[in-house]
C-alpha cells in the first residue's frame, strides 16, 4: 500500500510539474518578463544596499539609480537620434537619385542586345538581387513587429523590479520556507555561494567595461574627435551589454567622427574593432578568470560552446552558468563524496 502511495505521488507529482510547465510555455512572454525583472532586481540589490547604507529609504535608493539610468539613456539618444536622423533623411532624399540611375542603367543594358546567354545571366543576377532587396524588407519588417512585441517586456521588466527589490527579504524567505529545514539550510549555503561567484563576475565585468571605455576615448581623442569623453563613457557603459554592447557603443561613436571627416570616421571603425577583438580575446579571458578562478581557455570555451548551442542567449549565459555549475558540482562533492 505504501508503495502504491509513492507511486501515485511521484505520478501526481510529474502531472502536476508537466501542467506547470506546460502553463508557463503558454504564457512565456510574461513569464520572461518576470525572469527579465528579476534579473534586474538581482543587478540593482547591492547599489540599492548600498545607498540605504548611506541613510536613505530603499524606495528612494531605487528612484536614484534608476534616474542615474534614465540620464545615461537620454544622453545616449540626444547624441545619437539627431545625426542618425540627419543621415538617414540624406538617405532618403537620395533614394529617387539612386532608383533613376538602376533604371537608366536597365534601359542602357536591355539596349545593348547582349547575346542570349549574357542576357541570361544578367536577368538571373537581376531577379537575385530583386529577391534579397525583398527578403532584406521582409528581415526587417519582421524585426520591426519582434521589436514592439519585445517592447512590454522593457516597459514592465523595471517596473516589476521596483516590487521586487523592495520586498526581497520577504519573497526570498517565503521561497526558502518551502523547503524543510535540512533542505533550507543546504540552499541557503548554495546559493550563497553562488551569489558570491556571480557578483565576482559582475565586478570582472565592471573593470572590462571601464577599460574598454578608456581606451575608446583615448582613441577619440587620439583620433582628434570631438566629445572623447562623452564617446569613451558611452562605450564602457554600452559594454556592460553582453554581445550588442559595441554596437550601441560604436555607432554614436562612428556618428560624431563622420560627421567631423570619412577619413576620422574610418580611423574610428578601426579602433573599435581593435578594442573590442583585444577586449574579447584577451582583456575579458584574463579578468574574468581571475574574478572566478577558471582558465582563461575555460571562458573561451564555454563563450564558443554558448554561442554554438544556443546562439546570442548562449554567449550570453555561458561564462556565468559554467561558474554556477561548478560551484553546484564541488558543493555536491564536498557534501557526498568527502
């Protein structure tokens, strides 16, 4: 009977964690926003500590960072929105010149009477152009729909944080007391553990960041750009974004050296690209290896297996769930092994 009992409970548990997870892909986009908040939560806890540690209330240690935030992000958009306008509108007004002189050049081919076989080509190569210029407005309409259906997720993600950073003692008490006491003691030690692993990473990430922000101002003002400093503080900040974090960092960047001469603008392109393959290549392996105790081969190797598994997410996650990992892994063999 007792077993019967096992039995039936492994089952009903198994129903009811298919059910959930089942539940939670039917409603995945708010289930993301959740983890997006509190990962966000997660990265603001210690400098809210931290004001609250200087005599502030923790509501207003949060209207704080997330006002220093707010500015950082509309200083970004007041340098950038208005000469990437001005380029684009060139662009744009452009275009007629541009289409007139593909259908000049249609008629003066069509014209030539070019052999059958010439001809052919020529119409082959025109219909693949045709279809990439189709496919490359289709991409970014696509993108265009993916980035709004994302948009609520960078709307709501800060507002969830505010919640819960504000009551995170409570919420990660009434996690730990669903478990029994034995179980609480252990996850509690873990996750201590881990928390101290991924805040070494964040530091790491921190000083990579401040030194690719150096070197991009030295190179603006070696460059002889105007706004070096703005230029540099917004290429260490952009950093602190994994993967996409040179792009948002270069192209205001590229922006305000084109805008003074093509010949500034290219010298720019070239820095940065140098930055950033010494930045990933040598500056973050090192660093970061040191911040976690692993090989620098180790974080080659889990930011190219990430990237191969799972692509961007995979780059993303990779250092910081290898570091988790083995911490779980020499945890379980402290306690069961020795």
């Amino acid at each position: 009977m007792l077993l019967e009992n096992k039995i039936f409970r492994y089952v009903l548990l198994g129903v009811v964690l298919f059910a959930t997870l089942y539940f939670a892909f039917l409603i995945r986009e708010v289930v993301y926003t959740f983890l997006v908040g509190g990962l966000v939560s997660y990265l603001l806890f210690r400098p809210v500590t931290f004001f609250e540690q200087k005599g502030l209330k923790r509501i207003w240690a949060i209207v704080i960072i997330y006002l220093v935030a707010a500015a950082l992000i509309a200083l970004l958009m007041w340098l950038a929105i208005p000469r990437l306008v001005k380029e684009l509108s060139g662009v744009a007004e452009m275009l007629p010149v541009y289409t007139a002189q593909v259908q000049e050049f249609s008629v003066r081919v069509n014209s030539l009477h070019l052999p059958g076989k010439l001809d052919g080509i020529l119409h082959e190569n025109t219909l693949r152009i045709e279809n990439s210029i189709y496919n490359l407005l289709k991409g970014l309409a696509s993108g265009i729909y993916s980035f709004f259906s994302k948009a609520l997720i960078v709307v709501f993600a800060p507002i969830l944080a505010v919640y819960i950073i504000n009551d995170w003692e409570k919420i990660r008490e009434a996690f730990l007391n669903l478990l029994p006491p034995a179980g609480k003691r252990d996850l509690t030690m873990l996750l201590d553990k881990i928390d101290t692993v991924l805040i070494e990473y964040l530091k790491g990430h921190l000083l990579v960041a401040t030194l690719v922000g150096i070197f991009t101002g030295l190179a603006a003002v070696i460059i002889g750009i105007d706004y070096a400093l703005v230029i540099g503080i917004i290429g260490g900040v952009s950093n602190l974004v994994p993967y996409f974090g040179p792009i948002l960092g270069g192209i205001p960047a590229l922006i305000l050296a084109l805008a003074q001469s093509g010949r500034a603008g290219l010298y720019m392109l070239i820095s940065i690209v140098v930055i950033q393959q010494i930045e990933a290549n040598l500056i973050t392996p090192k660093i970061i290896s040191e911040k976690l105790g692993m090989h620098p081969l180790a974080i080659v190797f889990s930011l190219l297996a990430g990237g191969e598994l799972l692509g961007i997410l995979g780059m993303l996650i990779a250092v910081p769930l290898v570091a988790t990992l083995r911490v779980i892994l020499s945890y379980l063999y402290l306690k069961f092994v020795d």
